[in-house]
C-alpha cells in the first residue's frame, strides 16, 4: 500500500525547496484522507473514460488494458457485508458504502441476485405491472437513503457487495485500519525525527499511487498555505500524469 512515509517525504522535500520547514506531520495529516478520497472517487470517472476507450477499440490488450488497470485498484475496495436484516422492506447501507456493485437475497435456499435501481419515479410502475412486479424470485432493490427492497416481505435478509470507503493500513503488517492515514514522528530535537511505526497509518491505494498523493495533498496545502509555488508545481505534475 501507499506508504505515508513516503508520500510525507516527497511532499516535505517538494515544500522545503527553499527551506521554509512549513510541512509538519500535523497539517500534512489534516488532508490525507481527504486527498485518498479524492483519488479513490476519480477512479469512478477514470472507468467512463476506459469503457470508452474499449469501445473505440483504443484499449490496450491483457495487463496493458487501461480499464483493467482501474478495475484492480478498485478491487482493493471491493467488500461484502455480511447477513443484513431486511424489516418490512427495508435494509440499512453499511456504514462504509460508497458504491454498490450488487445485492442478493441471504438465508433462502437458493441466494437469488436482486436488481437494483436508482429511480424512484419507476417504483410505482414496476410493483403495479403484472409482468414485471417484482417476487421473492425476481426481487427488486431500490436505492435511496436505506435500501428498499421489493417485494417487502418474504425476504429477510441480503448481502451487499460493494465499494468501500478508503481508509488506512497497519504500517508493520499491512492489515486493514479503519483509522485514517496518518504520519507520526519523534522528534529527536531540532529539525531531526524518526518515523513512528506504531502511531503511524499508511495509505489504502496501492504504492504505485503515492506520486498523485504528494500532488493532491500538495496542492490543498499550498492553497492553505497560500503558497503558489506548491500549488502550482502540484497541478502541472497532475496535468503530466493526465497526458
């Protein structure tokens, strides 16, 4: 994963160019997770814009696929939740949801997948129609603040797949942290410091992301700061990436 010591480094030697000193772990801290989000959301746009190329046919093949590139860093995020209790029709999103990716029924004797929509203007339309209303056997979920689920009963409980919030990595043995990213140091007095493993809280993206980290991070923070030589080293390092 992303090594916040990495991207705390970059950013510092990036920002101390003329030996200002003004990155110190407590404001780099303030926009890690902010900018892994960032990110994490631009790869929902980065997919458009592979679907497109595969269907002009300009899509790399095998490992050189640039829709296959975006979908794995994805799957870092992929997660499925475990029995979620249906009540009269409706099941509570887990905490963590960011994007659904599917849903099926839990606890039947056969798991039955169950279409999803988003459109609550449809609703009406589809339990009203004799030949697509939905049944325990052709279930429909609607999307809205809970997840609606139709029919509203026979069904008790489902299980969601579905894209995670980012959140953080155990430095030492790299497991899942629900705290977020973070850089911790001791300070040796003076200017010198040595990074705290323990306190510390790497990045969930993969490692091959921590040159856009520095450039997103480094950019909120030389507006924060009002410094324009960060800010705007920042974007045209972004623009490079994007060519």
């Amino acid at each position: 994963m992303a090594s916040v010591k990495d991207v705390y480094q970059g950013l510092k030697n990036l920002a101390n160019k003329d030996e200002r000193g003004f990155i110190t772990p407590s404001v780099f801290n303030t926009f890690t997770s902010i900018a892994q989000n960032n990110i994490f959301n631009d790869l929902f746009n980065q997919t458009v814009k592979a679907r497109n190329y595969r269907r002009r046919n300009i899509d790399a093949a095998g490992d050189k696929s640039y829709l296959k590139r975006i979908q794995e860093d994805l799957a870092y995020f992929s997660k499925t939740s475990g029995n979620i209790s249906v009540s009269t029709g409706v099941a509570s999103k887990p905490d963590d949801l960011a994007r659904i990716i599917s849903i099926k029924t839990s606890g039947l004797s056969t798991d039955v997948p169950i279409d999803v929509i988003y459109d609550e203007s449809k609703i009406n339309y589809i339990t009203a129609s004799n030949l697509s209303a939905p049944s325990t056997t052709s279930p429909i979920a609607l999307i809205a603040d809970d997840i609606n689920i139709f029919p509203t009963s026979g069904i008790s409980n489902i299980k969601v797949t579905y894209y995670k919030y980012p959140e953080g990595r155990n430095v030492s043995t790299g497991a899942r942290s629900a705290a977020t990213p973070k850089y911790n140091a001791t300070s040796l007095g003076g200017a010198n410091e040595v990074f705290d493993v323990s306190s510390s809280v790497d990045f969930e993206l993969p490692d091959h992301y921590v040159p856009q980290l520095i450039i997103e991070i480094g950019k909120m923070i030389g507006l924060n700061l009002r410094d324009k030589d960060v800010f705007e080293y920042s974007n045209t390092e972004e623009k490079k990436q994007k060519q």
